[in-house]
C-alpha cells in the first residue's frame, strides 16, 4: 500500500486487507494520522525520506523491498483503493495456473460515481477490456520473481509507472491479464474541475515521457496519445490563432473542436455520452500542457516534480 494523506480512504483499504497476509504500507510525508493507522492495523510502515523526490513508483519499490520473507505474489494497492472479497484468493488461483502471466488485474470501480462528472469519468475509465492486456493500473496483483527480474518500477517516472513496468516485463516474454472480476473500490474525490485538470495534465506527462522512454518501434508506447494531444490542444489553437491574425477566415478552425464532439458523441452512444466527449476533448488542453512540461524540463535538466490532483 502506498499513500499520504488519505484519511478515511486509507481507514477502509486497512480494512479490506483481512488478517492473513503481510501487509507492508509506504508512507510520503503524511500528517493525518496515516501512519498511525497503518500500525494500529497491524502492518509495517516504512516512511520515506523526502529529501530525494517523490514518486508513487519509489515508493512502491520501497515497499517491495521491506518484505522480511520474498512472497510468490504481491499486491500492489493505492491508499485511496479497497479490495474487494475474494479478489485475492482468485488472481493467486490464476497466476498458479497461469505460469506465463506476471502480472493480473481486475475490475476497478469507483465509489462514488455520482458525486459529481469527474467521478463519474473515472468510473468509465476503469471499464477496460478483458483478456491479455497491454498495462495494468495501480492495483494489480505481481508475480515477484518477474517483478525483481524487469527491476521494479523506474523511481524517477513520476506518472504511468505501471504501464512503463508492463512494457518491459511483455520485452521480457511476460503476459498482462485483465480478469473480470471485482478488485477494488477506488475513491478519485475528485470535485473541482482545478483537479481534473491537474489529473489530465499529469496524464500528458506520462504520455511524453512514456513515449520517450519505449516510443520506438515497435512498441510505439503512447507515441498516439502523445501526438493527439499536441494535436489538438497546441498545433490546431496555434493555427487558429495565429492563422486568423493573418487572414481572418482561418479563425472558423475554431470549429473543428465542437465537430469533433458532436462526431465522437454519435459514435459513443451510452450514458454520459456527450459530457465523456466534451471533457476527452476539452482534456487535450491540459495534456497538450503536460506533454510541454515534461519536455521543457528534459531540455533544461530539471527533474520533473509529482503532479497531484488531491
């Protein structure tokens, strides 16, 4: 488990743990009690030192390492998640009979979907498809031998940790799997659009950086995502702007984004079909940001610093 700050959140992923397996929590700066409730639960707490910076990537690589015993398995879990029943007892049952599969994930909910869009945007985002996966998120459960063998997680990548690890354990001849099956509860909180653009500019990052990272062929990691993006929240503003200071007409380029939407809409049919579309559009602005800093601070040699959203 990794977290800071997560309160209640924390409280009830404590809860859904049970009492027969090791349960190691990683701590970043917390001032809530967290770390107090972790030992009160019964499990072991490493706090990190914050003088090096933080990813969630550090510190689910420092909970690998605190495992007295080295566990067949290990579950990965965010602090603001909670397990469901039984999630545990079938992915181990899964990865048994499954020698070739390193990493196994399931159906990720969220738990308060209709508090407000963002929730509820979430909620849609988690429904993946099943079967053999490219990436897992957070949550997932690891075969630890695999997990060591790829090296763990890259501690300076500081969004898309887990889809960067899958990349190299699938190099490395491993499968992803997508069960379908209940495995978490997941609580975005998320209820000021100030926090869903920092999510959405915290995915760009990874975008870019992902990109930069396995972009090659033929892997081609998030080079799609990275260039639609940039497409659509930089090049295409760019020329509309620009293009309607030279000549005037080229300010009508304005309309391509409510056609994108009213194209995307009819296509996507289902609840929340129209406001899905219009924040999927409206959110290659903040990426098209994300993707800009993670560059401009690769130029300049600054590491790049956590983007929360809570």
């Amino acid at each position: 488990m990794i977290g800071r700050n997560e309160g209640a959140r924390l409280e009830a992923c404590l809860a859904s743990l049970g009492t027969d397996i090791d349960v190691v929590y990683v701590d970043s700066g917390s001032s809530d009690g967290s770390v107090a409730a972790a030992r009160s639960a019964g499990a072991r707490v490493v706090e990190l030192n914050l003088s090096q910076p933080f990813t969630a990537a550090r510190a689910r690589n420092a909970g690998r390492a605190a495992f007295e015993e080295q566990p067949d398995y290990i579950q990965f879990v965010d602090g603001d998640c909670a397990l469901r029943d039984g999630w545990i007892e079938t992915a181990s049952a899964f990865l048994d009979a499954n020698p070739q599969v390193a990493v196994v994930c399931g159906r990720r909910r969220e738990r308060f979907p209709d508090v407000s869009i963002y929730n509820a945007l979430c909620d849609k985002e988690w429904d993946t498809p099943i079967g053999e996966a490219l990436a897992c998120g957070g949550d997932a459960l690891m075969r630890r031998d695999a997990f060591d063998a790829v090296g763990g997680f890259r501690a300076d990548v500081i969004a898309g940790e887990e889809p960067e690890l899958c990349v190299r354990l699938r190099q490395a001849g491993w499968k992803i799997y997508r069960l379908d099956v209940e495995m978490t509860w997941h609580d975005a909180a998320i209820t000021r659009f100030g926090q869903w653009w920092k999510r959405a500019r915290r995915a760009g990052h990874a975008f870019a950086e992902g990109a930069a990272l396995h972009g090659a062929p033929p892997e081609r990691h998030w080079v799609r995502e990275m260039r639609r993006s940039v497409l659509w929240g930089l090049m295409l503003p760019i020329l509309a702007i620009g293009g309607a200071l030279i000549w005037w007409p080229m300010g009508f380029l304005i309309l391509v984004w409510p056609v994108q939407i009213v194209r995307l809409a009819i296509r996507d049919a289902g609840p929340l079909a129209w406001k899905r579309v219009f924040f999927s559009v409206l959110g290659k602005f903040p990426e098209a940001q994300g993707v800009l800093d993670y560059h401009m601070k690769r130029i300049s040699g600054r590491k790049s610093a956590i983007i929360e959203y809570k």
